[in-house]
C-alpha cells in the first residue's frame, strides 16, 4: 500500500473495508459540541498520525454526523491546512467532498474562494478549485469551473491535467454538446491528457 501511494508515511496495511468499520465504533458515540472541539479533535488526529490510516480516520471525522452543522465557511480554513500539509491525490480528492458540500451551500462565498485557489502555488488547492463541482451535474457553475481551468492552461503538472479533464468528463453526463465544443475551441491550449479525459465518455 505504502509503495502504491508513493507514501513516505508508513501505512498499518488495514484494508478500507476494516478501517471503516473500526472508525465507524470508534467515533459512533462522539457528539460535538461546537466547531472549536470538532475541528480541534480532526487537527489533532491529523497532525499526530503515525500511520496513513490515521489520517483517513481524521478525514472520516469531517463527514461524522454530529459535525454536519460546522460545514460551513469556516470550515474551509481547516480543510486548505488539510489539503496543503497532505499534498497528495489521496487525502486531496476525499477532501475535495466536503468541499463540494459547502460549496452547495455557500455558492458565492465558495466561488470566490476557488478562484484564488486556482492560482495558488499549491497544486493541490488549484486541483480542487478545479473538481469542487463534479457531483453538480446541469447545476454546475459554468463560469466558476472555466475561469479556473483557464488559471492553469499551459501547465505540465500530471494532477493539474488530470483534474482538467474529469472535471470535463463529469460535466460531459450532463451537456456533452457544451464540453465537445469547449474542447474543439481550446484544443491548442488543452493538454492532450485533458482532452483524452474530457472526451473519454462522449
């Protein structure tokens, strides 16, 4: 697993399936109180991890059900420590689901947000600005997942590339028309990896 995942953090070799049944008893009971103690308790598992699983049980804590009610704004502050201390695809793109949440439901504040991400020094913040709205469909903001993709043209970086294209897939179930003829209009901008992704499903 550690090899896989070209981890310099060892892993426990637990099998997804285990971990989530022992994260599942081990965080059952918990009931926060407030933002504060939520947040503090994710960091503190995060920032003391040994192994990787450990910091899978800190990303899991962010969905717990008694956290639901701190999926907000500020919350985002702790995910970008999150997303820029991981700097892997792995905790970045499980992240990246909570952020699609809040961003439900707080579009504009989100929006505003996403666009500086989306040129920040941190590929891994540029990679979410870019897939925060996979799971929109027709609902997507068409602007938003333009104007970020436009900030990182021109790249060589593999997960920046990537996120281009799946971005473009995902949005292609929805309105294959609009990414075929997003695709054909910046095509000499495109990386070819984002055009093979964008048009693998059309």
């Amino acid at each position: 697993m550690q090899a896989y995942m070209k981890s310099s953090m060892p892993y426990w070799g637990i099998p997804m399936p285990v971990q989530r049944e022992v994260i599942k008893k081990l965080f059952h009971a918990l009931n926060f109180e407030s933002q504060k103690q939520w947040e503090s308790l994710v960091w503190d598992i995060w920032k003391n991890a040994r192994y990787r699983e450990e910091r899978y049980a800190a990303i899991s804590l962010c969905s717990h059900k008694s956290a639901r009610k701190f999926q907000n704004i500020k919350a985002m502050k702790l995910y970008e420590k999150m997303i820029v201390d991981g700097a892997w695809w792995d905790y970045v793109d499980s992240l990246n689901g909570r952020v699609d949440e809040i961003h439900r439901a707080f579009p504009r504040e989100v929006k505003n947000l996403m666009l500086q991400w989306s040129r920040s020094p941190s590929i891994w913040k540029r990679r979410v600005s870019i897939i925060c709205q996979l799971k929109l469909g027709k609902e997507i903001d068409l602007n938003l997942l333009y104007r970020c993709i436009e900030n990182n043209l021109g790249t060589k970086e593999f997960f920046i590339n990537k996120a281009i294209g799946w971005a473009l897939r995902s949005h292609a179930w929805a309105d294959p028309k609009e990414v075929r003829s997003y695709v054909k209009k910046n095509k000499d901008r495109l990386h070819p990896l984002s055009i093979r992704e964008a048009l693998k499903n059309i």
